[in-house]
C-alpha cells in the first residue's frame, strides 16, 4: 500500500456519510503527505451512499469536506437497493442493474471524471 501511494498520482476517495468515514478522509491525507514526502498529487473526494431525504446528515456531510471544497465532485452515489444485491451477488451494478439509479450515479461519475 506504502508503495501504491508514493508512486499515484491521483487519488479518488470514495466517503460515506458516516463521521467515521468523514474522519478518516483527514487521517487519509496526513498518510498520503507521508508517504509522499512533498510530492505534487491531485485527488476528488465523491460521496457514496447518499439518501437524498437525509437533509441534516447531507448538510453536516457538506460542512465536513468544506476543507477539500474544490476537490469534491458533484456528482453522488444514492444509496440503492440494487448497489446492495449487486454487491451481494458479486456482479458489477452495470451487469446486476444497467437501467438502475445507481449505474446512471456510476456513469455521472465518469463523465465528470473526463473518462468517458
């Protein structure tokens, strides 16, 4: 993992809203900076598992990644059914659900990404 991370050069950190997710992204960092020892990299944060009715969880989600604002993506993985039984069944939503919520999230997140 030690040598992963030195030799990247960008890193996509998925977040959960969860605060022990939150701060890990933190203790993340201070492990990359580490490791790096001063090298330039560049990273997007994205959040996973978001349940759009959850209005007090999203805000204070928001208000903890203020630090990497320029860094965080727009788009966010809803939380959904099929990301679960996919993942259960050990298929790729894009083969479990391909006309699901959550492999429309997956392909927001490439285009965004300048992947696709």
């Amino acid at each position: 993992a030690i040598n992963s991370i030195f030799y990247a050069t960008k890193f996509l950190v998925p977040v959960k809203p969860d605060k022990r997710a939150l701060d890990g992204v933190s203790d993340l960092f201070l492990t990359i900076d580490d490791v790096k020892e001063g090298k330039k990299y560049d990273y997007s944060i994205f959040r996973i598992d978001i349940d759009t009715r959850n209005k007090q969880t999203n805000a204070y989600i928001e208000q903890e990644l203020e630090p990497y604002k320029s860094n965080v993506l727009n788009t966010t993985i809803r939380r959904t059914e099929a990301l679960n039984q996919s993942y259960i069944a050990g298929k790729p939503i894009y083969l479990y659900d391909p006309e699901g919520h959550g492999t429309q999230d997956f392909d927001n997140l490439i285009k965004e990404m300048n992947y696709a």
